[in-house]
C-alpha cells in the first residue's frame, strides 16, 4: 500500500485545511480523498464507486444512495447522528454484551498508518509505502 497527498494551509497554521490524497491499496485498487475547508459552501459526501455501481452517503441531507450501472437502485434517510457517540455507544455495548465494536483498534492503527503516509508523502513530494506497525 502507498499514499501520496498535497496539504496546504490557507486560513490557519494549526492545521490543514485543503488536503487531496491518492492511496494505492495492496489489491491495486486507487482510493481518492478530497477535503476542504476553504470555501465558503458546505459539501459533505462520501463516495465509493466499484464495478457494479456506487454508493454515496451525503452527510449534510442524511441521505444514502445506492447506484447499480446508471441506475439510482434506492435512497434512503439515514439517521443524523455524530459518529463519535455512536462508536462509543457500539463500543459500550460490545462491552457489557460481548458484542464485535465497530471500529477495532486494527482499524484504528491502520487510519493512524495512513495520515502518517499522507504527511510523509506532501513533505517528501512522492509516494510512500503505508507502514502498519
């Protein structure tokens, strides 16, 4: 797996605010990450697009749709919840009842791994291969 990213700094220097990342996933496959905070609108979307169609998951509308070639198969409301009180209710729960969590701390490491790459790759200009420890 590799990452490569630009990350600029237009409105503060604490932290970025304009990010594009390009990682390349051991299967081959190229996922694409756009964020901004720059503009004056608000976008919040989630796509995953695939052979057989895609999903998009807008945040601002709660909606999630899915797509099956040119078709829109469904949409659907999703509830508006904060997604930290909802990881930590399911982590609650898996707790008490023995239930899997949601987000394990593997996948925490790994989203870990890959910001680490994504700043290694804007400060280095290239590539970098994404090392989970």
């Amino acid at each position: 797996m590799e990452a490569v990213a630009d990350l600029a700094q237009r409105h503060t220097s604490r932290v970025e605010d304009l990010a594009q990342a390009r990682f390349r996933l051991s299967s081959g496959i190229f996922c694409y990450v756009e964020v901004s905070r720059v503009s004056g609108g608000r976008v919040c979307r989630v796509e995953a697009v695939g052979r057989a169609g895609q999903l998009i998951a807008d945040v601002d509308r709660s909606l999630l749709t899915r797509i099956e070639g040119r078709v829109v198969a469904e949409t659907e409301a999703v509830p508006d919840q904060p997604t930290v009180g909802t990881v930590l209710e399911a982590f609650a729960m898996s707790l008490t009842t023995g239930a899997p969590v949601p987000v394990s701390g593997e996948d925490g490491l790994r989203a870990v791994a890959m910001a680490d790459a994504c700043y290694r790759a804007a400060r280095e200009g290239k590539p970098v291969p994404i090392t989970v420890p």
